[in-house]
C-alpha cells in the first residue's frame, strides 16, 4: 500500500502537469475535442479509430495505447452534461505523451495492458449539455433496446475489445453524500450487478477489489468523501449487462465538492484513480484486498443542499415558527451552453438538521420578510443601475420593475430581480418558489436573499450568483 500510495500522491502533486488546459470547464463541446484527437493521430504510441456517428453525425472515436494482453476500456459522457471523466482522459493522454519521470512505469505499464477509451460516447447532448441524446433518449437506459446509434456503437466496440476491465465514468447529483456524515459525496463507487439477486461472482469479486483498494488510497486524500453508489440492478443500464460478460465493471460516479462547481477538483481525481486503477490492474496488486472494504463504503444518501438558512424566525398563518430553509440552484444554459445562469427554488421548509448545505447561514435569533418590489417603474436598464441598491435593500426591495416586454439579457445585470411590463408578483415562502427575503435582528437589516444568494450588509455584491428577469 505504501508504494500505490505515493505513487497517487506523486500523480495528484503532479497533476498541473499534465492538464488539459484547452478543457478549462465543464461545457466544451465535441468540437472542443476532435482537435486534441487528431493531434494524437500523429503520435505513435496512440491508434484512433472512428467506430461511428451520432445521430447528427458527429463522429465516435476510439483511442487505443499499449501492447499487454490485459485489456481494459474506459467509457465517458454517455450522458452529455456529465464531462469530469472525459476532461481527466485527455488529461491522461497528456500523461503518456509527456517525457517525465514516470517513463519506466508508463513502459511497464503499457507492456502489461492495453488501454481502450471512447472518451465522449453521446457528442449531440453534449453540444446541448443535457442528459438525453438528440432523440431524447437516456443512452444508459438503451443497452436492451439499442434504439439509438450511439448505443450500438458502445455495445459493437465492447463486445469486439472484450475487455478484462471496464469503467463506466459518469457524474451524479449534487445532492448525494457519503452517508449519513454531513460531507458530500465527491467520489462514489459501485461493482454493479448482473442480476436482481446481486448474485458475487469471480468478475464482481475483481470489481469490488479494485474498488477496495482504491477506496484505501482515495481516502487519505478526501476522507469521508467517498460513497457507494446504489447497487439496484437495472437490466436496461450498459454496466449491468456487460457485468454479464467475463468482464469486471467498475462504475465511477463524480459528485460534488464545496467551492468547485467547475468539477475541476474532481476532474483531478479522476485522473489520478483512473491511473491507480490502471497500475493495480498490470501488477495485480489489488487480488489483496478484502472485498469487506466494500462493504465497509458508506452509501450514497441525498442529504446535501446548495445552501440552508438555518434557525431563521417566519410568520405563517399567524403562526411564529422557527425553520430552516433549504435552497437549491438550477443551471439554466446560456451562450451556446457554454455558459449559465443560476435560478434558485426553495427545496424544504422545517426541520433541515439531516442536511448539510455546501453553504449555511444561522438566523437564529432573525425574522425573515419576504422581499418587495420597489413601487416606481423605470424607463431603461441605466435608471435602475443609478439607484442606491444598498438603502432599498435595507427597506426590504428584492425586485424592481422596468416597463418593457422584453430585454437582451437573459438574467438581470443588477442586484434586483427585474419584472418586466408592470407584471404582478408575490413572493412566497414554500418549496419551488424564488426564495427573495431579507433578514432582520431587533428590525435591524442583516443579510438579504435575492434568488436564493446571500447579499450581507457591507459588501452588498455577488460572490457567485444572480438575479433574474421576471416576464
């Protein structure tokens, strides 16, 4: 364990390195890629393949290195706004190209496997950075079926390289943890199931190994931040049903972690498990570990928020309550899907103690009061910039009203909510709605909530996040 360890830790110091800085967030494109693809046509140690096209023709490619008889393929972005994995294999490819110290463990490695990537399996909900293909069709539910042609190009690929190992890379939701701990779940496993009995067989056992193994490194680095994915089997899922074959699945889900939205924290761990996975495999390494290890993995539960307002005092139906107030914030696509803009809803209302927010803030002993709309309409965007935001927050103004029936921008520039054409709007306290409050202590203006992000009263600007635009 000690050697695996530093050499994990050599990789995530390291790590600057070998990124790939052309892949700087989340939203790049299949056009982002197809150029870093044909740069490694002209390297001798990779072979690329086209293996097929998408629905609207872009092209699937297959990305090969190494001459050992362990064959292990690795699968990214089945659903196109789950990127993490397919930025961390181009960051891998960096690593083999790049002339460094690791030389002897890169020629020893790749004389012991072959490596196989299709590293952006769904480019048409990629380009829209949505789940579903282009035929709205979640290609990790097609694997029976095989409707769409991005499915059968995985399926034709796995069945002609017969991989030893594969790993099924996917991100998940921000709202799972790792357990019951209050810390999210930024890396969960999972040796997925062939069957409904969840039957262990000689596949699975590797799987569950490997994963042991991993976890052990994993969690020196990010302790308590490791999950096990949920094991129900879905017989429509591609990992379930290549779990059927001789080959052992490992499922990588990438979640989430406090101040890194971008995932790049994340994409960096994926480059370093993927390696570590890949070293242990040539050296066989993790046949030692106890598959009780796995079972030792906490398992993924939702209790993460985006952020709570905890112990706040409200007044509903003439009743004074004590509440906490979680608030979620939803990406809404911008510029090409490139770019986005945050709207928040209200999650839960009450007792939010199970939770844990990536950001929290203690009312306790403040009154929240839903916010208001200035009673003036103004004419232009440059009227209501020239307003005192900080004095009309602190009467309780969330929103201010612009007489137009429609802008160019897409949310609002300033610190109010804009609604448009004289429009009716009540803020409310209850799950879904726009959370747009302030908060006082003895009527002394504290902190203000304007679509769900927290303006305290000095700094009265956006670290992250926005207004919106009411129509």
């Amino acid at each position: 364990m000690p050697h695996n360890l530093q050499f994990a830790q050599s990789l995530y110091d390291g790590y600057e390195t070998y990124k790939e800085k052309s892949l700087f967030n989340r939203r790049f494109k299949h056009s982002d890629i197809v150029p870093l693809i044909e740069q490694l046509k002209n390297k001798n140690i990779f072979k690329v393949k086209k293996v097929g096209e998408s629905v609207q023709g872009r092209d699937i490619f297959l990305i090969s290195i190494g001459t050992g008889a362990k064959k292990i393929f690795c699968w990214s972005q089945m659903h196109g706004d789950e990127p993490t994995a397919t930025a961390a294999i181009f960051d891998i490819f960096n690593f083999f190209l790049y002339e460094d110290h690791y030389v002897e463990f890169k020629k020893s490695l790749l004389n012991n496997v072959t490596l196989f990537f299709l590293p952006m399996v769904n480019p048409d909900g990629t380009e829209l950075f949505q789940r579903f293909n282009i035929l709205d069709i979640d290609l990790n539910r097609d694997a029976a079926r095989k409707q769409s042609p991005e499915s059968k190009v995985l399926y034709s690929v796995f069945n002609e390289i017969n991989p030893d190992f594969g790993f099924n890379l996917h991100d998940q939701s921000r709202e799972y943890s790792a357990g019951i701990k209050s810390r999210s779940a930024v890396i969960s496993f999972l040796a997925p199931p062939f069957d409904y009995a969840k039957t262990i067989n000689d596949n699975r056992t590797n799987s569950m190994k490997l994963i042991s193994k991993l976890y052990n490194i994993l969690s020196l680095m990010i302790p308590g931040h490791i999950a096990k994915y949920q094991d129900d089997h879905e017989p429509r899922a591609f990992g379930d049903n290549f779990s059927k074959s001789n080959t052992s699945i490992i499922l990588i889900e990438s979640g989430a972690w406090r101040g890194d939205r971008e995932k790049q924290f994340l994409r960096k761990l994926n480059f370093v498990s993927l390696l570590a996975f890949f070293k242990s495999i040539a050296e066989d390494s993790y046949l030692n570990e106890s598959i009780e290890t796995y079972y030792s993995i906490p398992p993924n539960e939702s209790l993460m928020i985006d952020c709570i307002i905890r112990n706040v005092t409200v007044i509903k139906e003439g009743n004074k309550i004590v509440v906490d107030v979680g608030i979620n914030y939803e990406e809404i696509n911008i510029e090409d899907n490139r770019q986005f803009y945050y709207k928040a809803a209200i999650e839960d209302i009450g007792d939010l103690s199970v939770y844990t927010g990536f950001r929290e803030f203690d009312a306790m002993g403040m009154s929240l009061q839903l916010g208001k709309t200035y009673s003036k309409i103004f004419n232009s965007l440059d009227e209501i910039k020239k307003l005192d935001f900080a004095s009309l927050i602190e009467t309780g103004v969330t929103n201010v009203k612009l007489r137009a029936s429609s802008i160019n921008e897409l949310y609002s520039p300033v610190l109010f909510n804009i609604i448009l054409n004289d429009k009716d709007r009540k803020e409310e306290l209850k799950q879904e709605a726009v959370p747009n409050f302030i908060l006082k202590e003895n009527d002394t203006f504290k902190c203000a909530v304007i679509n769900g992000f927290l303006l305290d009263s000095i700094s009265m600007h956006w670290d992250e996040g926005n207004s919106l635009i009411f129509k």
